[in-house]
C-alpha cells in the first residue's frame, strides 16, 4: 500500500513494502545447488541385494544355452568351446535368429565385470534377448 505525500512536502515517505527479488534469488540459488547435491548423494549407498525367489518361466522346447565357466571358457549348446572374441562369429552360425532367446549359465565365482564383457559381446553381436539361469530356490517347509 502506497501513501501520497502533499505536494509542498520536501521530506520523503517511508516505503514499507517488502523486496522479494533478493529472496527469490536466493531461493533459485538454493535450488539448484539441491539439484546438483541430490544425485550426488545417492551413489555411494552401500547395497546387499536378497537373492531372488522368482517363479520359473516356462522353457521352449529346444533352448540355447551359452555357458560361462569360471576360466571364462564359453560353450555354446552343449559342446562347442569357443573364445569372447571368437564368440560372434560362432553364434551366427550356430544361431542365425538373432531375436531368439539365448539362455546364459554362468559360473557364480565369476565377477560382474567379466559377466558383463559376455553381455556386451552378445550385445555386440546383435543379440539382444538374453535370459540369465540360475538355481531354483527351494522353500523351506515349515516344522
């Protein structure tokens, strides 16, 4: 609210309205500097993942099975031995169908980086559909 002052006054009236610009400055400051903390702060959070109780999907009749062992040696199907860099060329002739599903066994003394360098390379190769197998877990019958 503004008051008038008569015309012949030489003293100046007291505005008493509040400033918000350097409020809103402050705030859009404080803002951003949450925007940039935020992820920041979640990406050291120590996490131990529960191992999974998922119900089994039913197989096809004729699965294709890639198998890691733990010296990284992989086999496709049930005897042929190959390498990762040799792996391309060996699924595209064993496996022309790139959008059929292969099933990966792995090793669970392998680490995540060489599981992955197996994904990539499928990946790379083009195929895309990829189911991990693991043991099923039995439940335990109450006594």
């Amino acid at each position: 609210m503004a008051f008038q002052t008569p015309r012949d006054s030489d003293e100046l009236v007291e505005n008493h309205d509040i400033n918000v610009t350097p409020f809103i400055d402050v705030m859009l400051v404080l803002l951003i500097i949450f925007m940039v903390a935020a992820p920041l702060s979640t990406v050291s959070v120590p996490v131990d993942l529960p191992s999974a109780s998922a119900e089994p999907q039913p197989m096809p009749d004729k699965p294709f099975y890639l198998t890691v062992q733990k010296n990284m040696t992989l086999t496709l199907g049930e005897d042929n031995t190959v390498t990762l860099d040799a792996l391309a060329d060996a699924l595209a002739a064993a496996l022309p169908d790139k959008a059929q599903r292969i099933y990966l066994r792995a090793d669970q003394s392998l680490t995540y980086e060489q599981l992955m360098q197996v994904m990539n390379a499928l990946g790379q190769a083009g195929y895309l559909q990829i189911a991990l197998i693991g043991l099923e877990q039995v439940a335990e019958q109450p006594s």
